[in-house]
C-alpha cells in the first residue's frame, strides 16, 4: 500500500511541477485512478509528502428532498454519499425541526439526508445531488406525458413514478 501511496504523490508533484496543462490534467487522471483503485485518501497523501500538519475537518450537511417523490429521492443521496466516501443518515422535517439558518424552519413536508464527510467531498456530493436530482424530474416529466395515461387511479399514477424514480436512482 505504501509504494501506491508513494507513486501517487510522486503523480501528483509532478503535477503540480508540470508546464503543460495537458501533461498535468493526465498526472492527476492517473493519480485519481490509483486513489480510488486502491482506496487512498488524502490524509494518506499528505503523510507521504511530509506535510501532516494539514488537517481537515468532518463537517455535517444537508440534502433537502420534498415533494411527492422526497421518499424515494433520499435514497439518491444515500447513494452518492456512499460512492463518494461519507456517511449519512435520514430525518424527517417534522420529527426535527432544527432551524437551518435563524429564523428559517424546515418544510413540514421534507425529508433530510444528512452527510457527515470532509468539505471537499460535500462540495461534490452537493453538486451531483442537485445535478442528478434536476436530471431525474426533467426524465421524469418526460416519461410521465409518454407512459402514463390520465384516466389511470392516482395511486397508480403514483406508483408508475415511484418504479422510475427508483430504476433512476439504481441507475
């Protein structure tokens, strides 16, 4: 593990020395590949290079889902959390109703997940979230004007969304 952990940060040195961007872009694809090909974070990184003093914090934040499909849309954030490195857990708005900034309370009907990780993989987490949520309503909508006939009961309008949403998220 540690002659990866060398290689990598001699990857990334080289990098940073590099006068040509596309050499560099290709010294940090390799490296990322052998990061997560072997499961070395940067903490491990910075050990290597000698500079331990440098230490980030855990921080906590939140993915907000509301909506009919907020039930099934957490389990999107679950899942990018966990491909991303960081925990997370579930609340309901109702059960806990801890305001997020003074003064603004959470809807009555949302469904947090909360992710605990470094800020650099929260800065991600948040930005996938909000792309992958954004693309799963437009196909959504799409899919709902081609597949679902209006005469159907609601519980089955309902539950048609419910399956895509899900095969999204499995996706």
């Amino acid at each position: 593990m540690a002659d990866y952990v060398d290689k990598i940060a001699k990857l990334m040195a080289k990098a940073e020395s590099s006068q040509f961007p596309a050499e560099a872009d290709a010294f940090l694809v390799k490296a990322q590949e052998l990061m997560t090909e072997y499961s070395i974070d940067e903490a491990m990184l910075r050990e290597a290079r000698g500079r331990e003093d440098v230490v980030e914090q855990i921080e906590e934040r939140s993915l907000s889902y509301t909506g009919g499909m907020r039930k099934v849309l957490k389990a999107l954030g679950h899942r990018i959390a966990d491909a991303n490195g960081a925990r997370s857990f579930w609340r309901k708005g109702r059960r806990y109703p801890k305001p997020r900034q003074p003064g603004q309370k959470l809807p009555p009907h949302s469904i947090d997940v909360v992710v605990i990780g470094f800020p650099k993989d929260l800065d991600r987490i948040e930005m996938l979230n909000t792309s992958l949520t954004l693309q799963c309503m437009t196909a959504l909508s799409k899919f709902s004007k081609e597949h679902i006939d209006p005469s159907w009961h609601r519980a089955t309008k309902r539950n048609e969304k419910r399956e895509f949403v899900l095969g999204f998220v499995n996706g």
